[in-house]
C-alpha cells in the first residue's frame, strides 16, 4: 500500500456545518475503506491546515478519485502528497551514486 498525507481545510459550508464534521468523517473513513484504503492517522490541526489525515491506498487513482468525491461534498478542500517511507528514502538517496 502507498502512503499518503492529505491536508484538509473546511470551506465556508463545511465550518458552517461543523457539528457534523465528525459524520463526515466516519463517512469519509468508510468510503475509503470501500475502495481498498484506510485512515491511519487523523488529527485537528492549527494554523495553515484544519486538519491532516494520514491514509494508505492501492494507487494514485485511488487516492484521486477519493479526493474528488470528498470535495463533490463542498465542505472541504484537499491537498494530497504522496508519501516514501523511511526505507524507499534511504534507498532514493542511495540510488544516486
């Protein structure tokens, strides 16, 4: 599974409609989950970002198409990097002779 790090701001509709961003979340968890991923960490966030989420998914398209139907939704927007873990690092750096 590829690691991802997805940034999360809510938009004006979505902090309108704070109280039910827990909701959206287990919502979000569980569509994600339906497409082969899953959360693996989430946090409530301060200053640039609400909220960041740490998700592994089976490919890029994956983690495309997830993206875009959360923010079909309005409430929030997403910013997504795909992430290396320690071990693929040491082994790019490595690899540059």
């Amino acid at each position: 599974m590829t690691s991802y790090i997805v940034l999360i701001n809510w938009t004006d509709q979505g902090v309108r409609d704070v109280r039910s961003s827990p909701k959206r979340l287990d919502a979000a968890k569980k569509l994600l989950g339906e497409m082969g991923g899953s959360f693996k960490q989430f946090y409530l966030t301060m200053g640039e970002y609400d909220m960041v989420a740490i998700a592994e998914a089976p490919d890029d398209a994956v983690v495309a198409r997830f993206a875009l139907i959360l923010g079909q939704g309005g409430n929030i927007r997403t910013r997504t990097l795909k992430a290396f873990p320690e071990l693929a690092y040491r082994e790019i750096i490595a690899s540059l002779g």
